[in-house]
C-alpha cells in the first residue's frame, strides 16, 4: 500500500512540473526549450570495489532538431554495501553502497552542420547515500568539472544534486522512484545557476538490464534558453 501511495504521489509531482513549465506567453515560449534525452549507459564491474562507466548521451531540442552528442568515460569506486541491503539483487548493485567516488572525461559536440561546437571536460564526483524511515534514501551528490569549450576561455562548474528515492521492491511491481533538485555554481557567471528539478522511475528488467525514464526542468538563465523541458530515457546495462 506504501509503495503504491509513493508511486502516486511521484506520479503527480511529475505531472505538476509538467504543468509549472508550460510557458505563460509568447515572450516566455522563445525562452523556453523543449527537449528529448535518450542515453545509454554500460557499466562493466572489473572488481567488487572498481567499475567502468560508459556513457552515450544525445539531446535533440524538439523546435529547431538540433542534436548535441555526449560520450563519457567514469571509473567508479565504491566502500562496501553497509545499507539498503534489499537490492543487492538489482542490476545496480551500488545504490546500496554508502558513499561512490567518479573520475571521468567527457567530449561533446553539436550534430548540426556548420558550426560544430565542442567541449571536453573532466568530472570528479562523490556521492553518499543516507536511508530514511519508509524504505526511502536520500543520496547527496556532489561534482566539480573542469570545462575547455571551444572558442571560450577554461572554466569550471560546481553541481550539488539533493536525491530523494523509495525502494518499492515488494511483489512483482518491482521499481525505485525519485524526485531531486540540483544547483550549479558557474565561474563563468561567479553565480549559483542554473536550478535544475527531476522526476523519474527505476524499473528493472532483469539482472544485467534496467530502464529509466524521467522527467527534467530547468532554469538555464543567464544563458539561452532560459528554461528547459526534458523528457529523457536511459537504458542501463551491467556486466
């Protein structure tokens, strides 16, 4: 009964943001962008403590069918599973670790013909994960990256991501919702921004395959556009 209350409420937080998003008037829909986000994500265990993280991303704005193109490359380490022991069998296994550590690179890119803007980057990132009465778990992620983009002088960026999820992992409606916040700190601005909101669900498949697709607002100002509408999806795969 809990986890379907939860699955409900998820579902009309999503559907509220959906609806706070919808731009007021024509001012507002030249600022706003709407967006489509598949990924794919591999992660390859080397050894109980060490993992690969191969991630391919693409964003397509639905107005102009401008694509950005997104390749990431993670190793991933992990303290020992002290919590959330309920989903040792999920094809996630580190969502029950209690803090992970990311170093990776990432290259970007515009599809579109003409100008083809780039960026490398470098991420460090560390995540701790707290549980809560109510099977819930709140997850504190925090990510520096170091930014060369092209034609623009280095700068770096500073994300906090506050994550709230529930482990409904009881009958054969198997799945983990969450909703989150996050914030950036840009040296290109020297301001807090953008403000960036999710809603989504975890749904495992099987033990190596898990879908998820979700839903993202954000506030991008000082940049263009001000405000983004995504709806994403992420096929997962563990080896």
């Amino acid at each position: 009964m809990t986890g379907c209350c939860f699955s409900t409420l998820a579902c009309r937080c999503s559907v509220l943001l959906c609806i706070l998003s919808v731009p007021a008037g024509a001012t507002s829909e030249q600022n706003t962008s709407g967006e489509v986000r598949p990924e794919s994500d591999v992660y390859l265990q080397l050894q109980p403590m060490i993992r690969l993280h191969l991630q391919n991303a693409f964003g397509g704005i639905l107005t102009t069918g401008d694509w950005r193109a997104e390749a990431t490359f993670f190793v991933e380490t992990a303290l020992k599973p002290i919590l959330r022991r309920r989903l040792r069998k999920q094809p996630d296994v580190y969502q029950n670790r209690y803090l992970t550590f990311k170093a990776g690179y990432q290259y970007g890119t515009n599809l579109a013909g003409g100008h083809s803007a780039h960026e490398n980057r470098g991420i460090l990132e560390a995540t701790s994960r707290y549980p809560l009465p109510w099977n819930l778990v709140i997850s504190d992620r925090n990510r520096g990256e170091f930014r060369f983009v092209s034609n623009k002088p280095f700068s770096t960026r500073y994300r906090n991501r506050l994550r709230l999820e529930y482990e409904n992992g009881q009958g054969r409606f198997n799945c983990t919702p969450y909703v989150d916040v996050e914030v950036f700190y840009d040296t290109r601005f020297d301001r807090w921004a953008p403000r960036q909101y999710e809603s989504g669900v975890q749904f495992p498949v099987s033990s190596r395959v898990m879908l998820q697709p979700y839903y993202l607002r954000r506030d991008n100002r000082p940049s263009v556009p001000q405000h983004v509408n995504a709806f994403g999806f992420k096929l997962n795969l563990y080896f």
